[in-house]
C-alpha cells in the first residue's frame, strides 16, 4: 500500500504544477479504494522547503496591481488571482496532512478530499484563464498565503484556526458578491466557476470547524474562547468584515465567534 505521507512529501516538493496536480487526483483515488497506509514514521521537513514553480512572480500584497471587472485586463487579473489562492490552498491541504501525525485517519481522508477539490477548482480556474488569452504565472500573484502555514507549523489548532477558519472562511463573506457583480455583467461562464468553488468551500470551512472543535474537546479547551485567542496571537491586523452569518453558520461557527469577529473588526 502506499504511505500517504511519503505521498505528501512528494506533492509538497513537486514543483511542476502538472505532476502535483496528477498526484492530488492519484491519492485521492487510492483513498477512495482503500490502498493507503498512515504509518507516521517517516520524518516531516521544515515547511519553508516547500517547492514553487518559478512563475507567477511572487509580490507584498500592497504591491498588487488593482484592474476593474469592467476589463477584460481586470478579469484576467481577478481570475489569476484566485487561480493563485487555490493553487496555495492544494499546498495548504498537503501541508496539514504531512505536518501533523498520529491523527485520525479520518482527518487525513478529509483533507486529501479537500486537496483534491482544491486542485479541480485550480483546474477549472486555469481553463477559464483561457478566455482571457492568460495561463496561470503570466500574472504576478501575492506572496502572504504560505506564510500561514509556516507560522502555524507547530500547532494544529492554530492551522485550523487561521486557514480554514479564517483565511477560507473570508471566501464565504466576499465570493457571493463577486458571483452577483459576474451576474451583473451577463457573465455566465464566471458565474459558474465561482458557485461550483464557493459550493465546495462551505464544506471545506465546515470540515475545519469540525476538526477544531474536535481537537478542543481532546485537549480540555473551550472551542469559542480558543479561536478567539489563536486569531489574536496569529492573524495579523483585525478580521476584515462584513461577515457572512447565514454561511459562516452552517460551516460551523457559533454566533458568539461571528459577534466576536464582527466586534473586533471595528475596534
């Protein structure tokens, strides 16, 4: 059988994006016919070893370049964008199951499901990039996102806390707009794109709600209280509303963490 973290290993060090997008989709079928082992013996590498493809040009988010929906310039850069973050998110997803062991096995089949749906949503994007004259790294693209995982690499509760429960939870709040705003343009195909990926990220929200929570009760800790502190000790700055509460709710959060949220980015 083979090992799902020597696996891991494998996509988090592949740097061209083809064979890490083939490996995602391989495990996750392996998974699905029961032909993965988790033994947790073979030992985890620093995570800043991580291996990128030369482009897109990684650059500070302030020094992103801001373009209108309104352009078909504006698009390209939107899209790419978000091919970026998903891309990332594969990483993101790889990461959690290489870098904590002795879990669950269930944990690590939830976030091989979640890569592979990462991957589809990098793949969808990619094609849609097409329609602009564009493919993903002809673009510049934002270099904070992996640094997430490198300041949680010590603490599952932290990863969770901060990437699915606030960095994707923030999809949830910004993407229906964006859907409404593609609407508005009678652009049918980005509406599409954009809906199968929000679909997929209340779930994938929702699974890591579960697993904090999970991972609370285990170690004696109030789940509320917990992601209160976690996101004061690693999101830099205030959480950035408006919050989605119909959604943010169903992928697992209380209304006292919305209220919290919604109270602290005023402060």
């Amino acid at each position: 059988m083979d090992n799902i973290f020597i696996l891991a290993e494998k996509a988090l060090y592949a740097s061209d994006i083809d064979s890490k997008l083939d490996l995602t989709r391989q495990t996750h079928q392996l998974a699905q016919q029961n032909r993965l082992s988790f033994d947790s013996k073979t030992a985890v590498n620093p995570a800043q070893s991580v291996t990128f493809p030369e482009n897109p040009r990684l650059l500070p988010p302030r020094k992103m370049p801001k373009r209108s929906l309104n352009t078909d310039e504006g698009r390209a850069a939107f899209f790419h964008a978000l091919a970026h973050i998903e891309f990332i998110a594969i990483y993101l997803a790889w990461d959690i199951i290489y870098r904590f062991r002795d879990l669950p096995e269930q944990f690590y089949l939830d976030w091989l499901t979640i890569a592979d749906e990462e991957a589809q949503h990098f793949q969808l994007l990619r094609q849609h990039l097409k329609l602009f004259g564009v493919d993903y790294g002809d673009l510049p693209a934002h270099r904070g996102l992996w640094e997430h995982a490198v300041d949680t690499r010590e603490d599952i509760l932290a990863r969770l806390a901060i990437v699915p429960r606030c960095m994707e939870a923030r999809g949830l709040d910004v993407t229906p707009a964006m859907i409404d705003k593609f609407k508005k343009l009678n652009d049918d195909a980005s509406v599409s794109v954009l809906t199968r990926i929000l679909n997929d990220e209340i779930g994938h929200v929702k699974t890591g709600s579960y697993w904090f929570k999970y991972f609370c009760r285990q170690q004696g800790f109030d789940s509320e209280q917990m992601y209160c502190q976690l996101i004061e000790k690693y999101y830099k700055g205030k959480p950035k509303g408006p919050f989605n509460r119909e959604m943010r709710i169903i992928a697992g959060f209380s209304s006292d963490e919305i209220d919290w949220l919604e109270q602290r980015s005023h402060e």
